[in-house]
C-alpha cells in the first residue's frame, strides 16, 4: 500500500522538546512503524514546494495521514482542493489530533470542527466502544496515555458514520476521539491523540490503531459511479 504522511513540520523546528521526542518529526516517526509493516510510505511537509503534495504523488496516493497545527491557514486553497478531489475519488484520509482545524477536514466535514482543549498533563483514557470495527483490532477494552492535551464535548462536527473511540480525561471531560466518514468514494477516519510535546506516537496502541486504520481507509476498488444525464439500460 501507498501512504503518504503530511506533516507541518514547525514545532520540530521551533521546540526542542518536540525534536528531542521526535528526531525525525513526527511524520519521520509515523512512517517508521508503518514501513515496517511492509508499507511503501512517503513523506512530506508543509515548507516543501507545494506543500509536499503533488498530484501526481496524490494520484497514487492510497492513504494520507495528516497532522498539522500551527499553521492550518499556509496550506494553500489549491492544495487543499486537490486533496478533497483525491479523497471524493478514493483516496482514504487519516486526521490526526489537531488536524481537526486544517483545512482540509473542515472543507469535508462543512462544520466548524471546535472543542474544548486544555494542555495540563491529563492522563487520557481511551475506550473501545466498538470492539469488532477493524481500526480497533488488537486494542483492549481501553488504553491510557499517561499525558496528553486534553480535548473536551462538545466536538463540531458531524454525527460520524462509526464512533469507535471515546476518551475520558483526568479532569473530568470527555471526547469522540475515533471516528469514521464516508465522503464520495473515500475514507476518513479522526483519530485524536497526538500532542506534539508527548511521546504518543511511540506508543504501542496509538501505533496500532492507526496501522489498522490504515488497512480500513484504503479503496478496494469500489465502483466509480456516473453522474448527469444518462441514458436508459433498457429500451
């Protein structure tokens, strides 16, 4: 399988916490474990020429992992289109933590995609509330992260068409943090943990769950419908 994981790739620049947790960013320590699994992954970046996104990687693009944060408004409207184009047309989409705001997923999702959040070292428990999907192959009744930012309800966005993670926090709050949808013939699967100044893609469930996810949000070859006037089958 293609995956391509799209990272902006500041705080590794400007926060050496952040690069001394993930030396090769985190797009280099998400592709890590993906190759691995046997998976022939590119890389690329917000600071790249066209972001890192050509069409013609897109084109055989069969999975894109997103993670952004500081910089959601730099992607340019250009390249958020074409992304979209990929994802109506197939391609499977991966939203990670606060790629819930770029541009890209609240074109897909046509909401404002808010939430509460709070960065205090939060012991993050994560439930699998629905044991049989595929994403959640592998995972327990629940995982924990020792610390993460919190995000709390209520999340903007649509009902989704699968709720497969729940996340309670040691505040109090609570968050629909793994989520599927379909838009045209793609994909999309919101996965919430993820904070830049936390090792969390180093952990063994966050790592699974999105390898699995991974599986999921690839096109087998789904029909391609037509559309507009048509002829009758039948005389």
């Amino acid at each position: 399988m293609n995956i391509t994981v799209w990272n902006e790739n500041r705080h590794e620049q400007k926060n050496k916490t952040v690069s001394d947790i993930y030396p090769k960013g985190i797009h280099g320590a998400i592709a890590d474990f993906l190759s691995a699994d046997g998976h022939s992954v590119t890389t690329a970046t917000l600071d790249e020429p066209g972001h890192g996104l050509s069409e013609q990687l897109l084109l055989k693009t069969d999975v894109l992992i997103w993670w952004g944060h500081l910089a959601h408004d730099e992607v340019s409207d250009a390249t958020v289109e074409m992304v979209k184009e990929r994802v109506l047309d197939g391609m499977g989409l991966i939203v990670l933590h606060s790629g819930h705001f770029s541009k890209i997923f609240k074109s897909l999702m046509g909401t404002g995609c808010d939430l509460k959040w709070r960065e205090s070292d939060d012991t993050e428990r994560v439930w699998n509330v629905d044991p049989t999907h595929p994403i959640a192959e592998g995972i327990g009744e629940y995982f924990e992260i020792e610390k993460e930012e919190m995000y709390g309800e209520h999340f903007d966005i649509p009902a989704p068409d699968e709720l497969i993670f729940v996340s309670w926090f040691t505040g109090g709050e609570v968050f629909r943090s793994g989520a599927t949808f379909k838009r045209g013939r793609g994909k999309i699967f919101y996965f919430r943990p993820g904070h830049e100044t936390y090792p969390t893609y180093h952990q063994k469930e966050v790592q699974q769950v999105i390898k699995n996810a991974s599986l999921w949000a690839k096109n087998d070859n789904t029909p391609k419908h037509t559309y507009g006037n048509y002829q009758p089958l039948e005389k």
